[in-house]
C-alpha cells in the first residue's frame, strides 16, 4: 500500500485549521510540509521552531487524520559565504529538532550549487562541488543522528547530487543510517535524457533502491524556450507511464509516503486518481 500525499502549499491557500481538512476531504492522507512556504503567517526562524509551535502543528494534522511525511528545507549547503552557510546549518538543525518533536521522521534537502545564488553553472558537476557539499552536510547529517530523524537528500539534474550515482557517492561517503534518499524521479530529468527516462528510473531503483524513504510524483512538460522541461502535476504532461516506480513501490516500500507535487487545488484529485489506477494496475 503506498500513502500518497499532497504538498501542502500546493493545496488552497487558506489558515491552516481550514485548509488541513480540504486535503484529507480529497483523499491525501500525509503532507509535504515547508514552513516558509505553507505556513507563511508564521515565522520559520530557528528561534521560532519552539516545542508548542510543534505540537500546536502536531495537534492539528492528528485531528485530519493527516501525517506530516517530510519537512522540507530547501536551502543550499554548497554557499560560498561562511557565514551565511553558518545560517544555513543552523535552520537545518532547528528543523531536525523541530521534526523530531512533530512526530515527522525526515527532513527533505536538495544539495545545491556552489554559488550564492543557487543556480546551475558548470561547477556544480565537479568533484569539488561534490566534496564541499558533503562537508557540509555531515554536520547535519550527524545533528539527524542524534535526534532519530531520517535527513533525505533529493538528486536533482541541475544541482550538485545531479544524478543516482552522485548520490551513491554520498550515501556511501557519510556512511549513515538516518541519511536516505528522496525519490523524485522527474527531477533526474532534462532534454538530454528525458526519452531515456525508463532507463534513468531502473539506474536510480538500482543504485538508489534499498535507501528510498520517500517518494515524489510530478509530471514534466518540453519547452520550446531555452529547451527546458517544465513540471506539471501527475498525468498532466509527457511521463505517461509511472509504472516503472509504482511498481517498485509496491513490491519493495510497503506503506511509503509519496506526495504529489506540481497540483493545483482544480487538478490535485485528477492527479491522484491518475497515479492510483495505475498503482492497482501493477
């Protein structure tokens, strides 16, 4: 059985005491939760992650029958700046503790690029891009040790862990038990491999496998401008076939977490609908 989810500012944009019962009233039962993007009223500080905050939050997901699969922190553990890198553990810490007193077992990171501004260049394919990330992140993969919490990194075709053998390299690098993988596999994808999809999914299944704790679905659309893919929502665009990692998840990861990412409020029942028929079709 797979637990599929929404991410939850994907969802109406509504307090979170009306909008919580709209997502479980669609038959989403987990939630991909970032603080600074699905409860923006609220401050994201590290100061501000106090215990009541957490249970407050915990309180209200138990009462919709809703599990918080991953709390999201996206930021990038490769910046150039010392101190602002400083910052940026920091929040990481606040989250894993802050997850850990939710009753959410994973913090979910993308790895970044060695620049400021978080965009693509060259370099992020280097190894020392690759070694640089990895020092940084042991300090907070070893902060997830201590509290119990899984901390998942996302490989990403335009960031520093751009495909599953780069994360290979990091999972056996740091050699932990609470470091795993988040799975999405159309972020492994561009112009150059997007027609051998099937083969980038079995290489990452293989490689990646075994490490698997959560799931992203989302959809991709080519674009003519710049010849980028675009995502969409599940069953909106070019990926037809899930059935390659449905299966895989139904066969290997029993009662994994996957979230639909890319919705709107109109579309995220179409999408799940979508993915469900061809997860009972496996």
């Amino acid at each position: 059985m797979i637990q599929f989810g929404l991410r939850l500012h994907d969802a109406e944009k509504l307090p979170l005491e009306q909008v919580l019962p709209l997502v479980r009233q669609k038959g989403f039962t987990c939630a991909h939760v970032a603080l600074s993007k699905s409860l923006k009223e609220v401050p994201n500080t590290p100061g501000a992650l106090t215990p009541g905050y957490a249970l407050y939050l915990r309180h209200q997901f138990e009462k919709n029958g809703i599990d918080i699969a991953v709390l999201g922190n996206y930021l990038n553990l490769a910046h150039p700046d010392a101190d602002a890198l400083h910052a940026i553990q920091e929040k990481y810490y606040a989250h894993i503790r802050f997850a850990s007193l939710l009753g959410c077992g994973m913090v979910g990171t993308e790895t970044g690029a060695p620049n400021a501004e978080y965009k693509f260049c060259p370099e992020c394919r280097s190894d020392a891009a690759l070694s640089t990330f990895i020092k940084n992140f042991k300090p907070v993969v070893r902060c997830a040790e201590q509290y119990g919490v899984t901390i998942a990194i996302e490989p990403v075709v335009k960031h520093i862990v751009y495909d599953a053998k780069r994360a290979r390299t990091v999972l056996d690098e740091i050699g932990s038990p609470n470091l795993q993988i988040l799975f999405d596999p159309v972020n492994l994808l561009n112009m150059e491999n997007v027609d051998r999809r099937e083969e980038v999914f079995a290489e990452a299944i293989e490689l990646l496998g075994k490490d698997i704790a959560m799931i992203h679905f989302k959809d991709f659309l080519r674009k003519d401008a710049g010849g980028q893919l675009a995502a969409t929502g599940a069953g909106q665009g070019g990926m037809g076939d899930y059935r390659t990692i449905l299966r895989f998840a139904k066969q290997e990861k029993p009662y994994i977490f996957a979230t639909l990412e890319n919705t709107t409020p109109e579309n995220s029942v179409q999408c799940l609908h979508y993915l469900q028929k061809q997860y009972d079709e496996c």
